[in-house]
C-alpha cells in the first residue's frame, strides 16, 4: 500500500497504542473509521459524476487494450515495415530547379513548365572548376 509490510504495519499499531494511550485509541480509531467511510463516499460520488458526464460508454470499454505494457516497439516496427500498404508515401518528384541542374550537368535542356507571372526565369547551372570555390552571397538569407 504505502510501502509498508506486515511487521512495520504491527509495530506502528503498537507504536499508537503506547503513544495514544488506551483512554483516547478508540476516540482515535472512530475517527480514522469515518475518514475511510468519507473517502469510499468520495471515490463513489467521482465514479458516478464520471459516468454522467462521459456515458455509458466508459462501462464498455476494454482497458486492457490501452494498457502500455502490451506494446512491444519491436513487434510494431516489424509488422509496420513487413505491412504492404498501397498508401505508403511515395518519393516526390524533384524540384523543376534539380531537375534543370541535372540537366545542364548531363548537356541537355529541359522545360521548366509554366512560372508564376512576373518571377524572372532561372538562371542556368554554373559549372565550377576543379578548385574554384563557390560563389558567396553576402545578401542571402
């Protein structure tokens, strides 16, 4: 319960009788008898308000399955990646700009498609030597 075994449990009870007393023990004991009386009214009237507000919906509801300890990463990373989904996410197709790089690299041309009106065309690859640094913008963010 509170961390406490059977012969902590005894020797506190005897710790209360010779501190207590026997004259004011049982004034004691009625006391700790009603707090546990209130709390068990308290934890009741919580379930009840509980069950309003949220429905019958909690009474039906399966806890084991949202127990965490039933989760084994390694089981659901094996099942995700021997899952064969149609929906799996599909490579993007490269940017007009890589594509125009590459294709300057490669000594072809490639179309660009249509661009938003009044966005000036691009400016075609740069090769760079061997050795020859990059060209630095001290403009660019």
């Amino acid at each position: 319960m509170f961390g406490i075994n059977g012969s902590e449990l005894i020797i506190l009870a005897i710790l209360a009788v010779v501190i207590l007393g026997p004259e004011r023990l049982p004034e004691y004991a009625a006391q700790l008898a009603k707090f546990v009386k209130q709390l068990k009214t308290m934890a009741a009237g919580a379930k009840e308000q509980l069950r309003e507000e949220v429905g019958d919906d909690i009474v039906d509801m399966d806890w084991r399955k949202l127990d965490p300890r039933q989760y084994d990463p390694r089981r659901i990373i094996k099942e995700a990646l021997l899952d064969d989904d149609d929906d799996a996410p599909r490579p993007a197709p490269a940017a007009p700009a890589v594509a125009a790089a590459a294709a300057a690299a490669a000594g072809t041309a490639v179309s660009t498609g249509s661009r938003a009106p009044g966005r000036p065309a691009a400016k075609p690859a740069v090769q760079l030597a061997d050795g020859e640094p990059a060209p630095f913008d001290s403009e660019a963010t």
